[in-house]
C-alpha cells in the first residue's frame, strides 16, 4: 500500500497498517542514510566541522573580542554570554551562593513585616516589585541581595549584515 503524500512533504496516515508502513519505510531511509553517509565518510566530516567549531569557539570565549566577522563565509561569530539570577532571599541563601562581598539577605533588609507580605514560602517577585513601586522599599536598597551567576558563553553564527571590517 502506497503513503499519500502531501505537497509539504508530510504524509497521510489514517490506518494502523499505514503508522506500521511509515515506521518500516522511516527505518529503511534511516537505515540507507547511515549506510551512505559511512560510504562517503559523512559523520567523520561532521565530527571535523563540529570539532572545528568547538575549537574556533573556545578561542574566540577566551579572546578579548566578542564578535568577528568572517568575511568569506558571509558570517558573524558573536560570544553570547547570558547570567541567570537570583535573590538571595534568607541568610542560608547567602551561605549557600558564592555571592559578592557586601551581598545581604533580602529578609533582612527588607524587615519581618513586609517580608511576610511580599512571600509565601518563598519569595512572589511581583509583590516585591508592587513594594518598589509603591514606595515601601528602595530598589537601590535591595540591589545588594540580588544575584547572578555567569552561564558558560557560547558561540552564535549569524548572517554578516554589516559592510564594516571588524
């Protein structure tokens, strides 16, 4: 039994015979790509690009730059760097973080009662933003018990739109 196909490349299934023919047919295109891409040493360059990438991408994290264009490509390599943060919400918290010298508790700067209305057991961010807004504490005060952590940067390849030599 032939698979109807649709002009976007997807197929028509509409029996359980049809999903079993799809599964042996997926296998077999599966199965020949392998087969091919070992004839004709595939998965060895692909190691070679991906090796070659990880090592261009390494450089470039450890260079002073975070952004070169490779002009014969047509392509811009930019270092990503990303933080993901945190408040430091109780005093475990600080014992617990690598976190700066000067960093405090956010329970102790902000004091017991409004503590209690900005969490629940842990901290709701919107009421602690609600008390910034409204008054009831000063962003800058409360600066000192927020804190990030650098993720690994990584490497991002774009389409060079820039007429500029780097």
């Amino acid at each position: 039994m032939a698979l109807k196909r649709y002009k976007n490349g997807t197929f028509e299934i509409t029996s359980m015979k049809q999903a079993k023919e799809a599964y042996a047919l997926m296998q077999e295109l599966s199965d020949s790509i392998l087969e091919l891409e070992k004839e004709h040493g595939i998965s060895e360059m692909r190691q070679d690009a991906n090796n070659l990438k990880l090592s261009a991408d390494s450089f470039l994290i450890k260079s002073a730059k975070d952004d070169i264009v490779i002009e014969d490509i047509g392509k811009r390599a930019k270092v990503i760097r990303v933080f993901d943060g945190q408040w430091i919400e109780t005093k475990e918290d600080l014992r617990r973080i690598s976190a700066p010298s000067g960093a405090r508790s956010l329970r102790s700067i902000v004091g017991k009662d409004l503590w209690k209305k900005i969490t629940k057991r842990t901290l709701d961010p919107e009421k602690l933003m609600e008390a910034v807004a409204t008054g009831r504490i000063n962003e800058d005060e409360i600066a000192v018990a927020y804190h990030q952590e650098p993720r690994k940067p990584y490497v991002r390849l774009y389409e060079d739109s820039d007429d500029e030599d780097d």
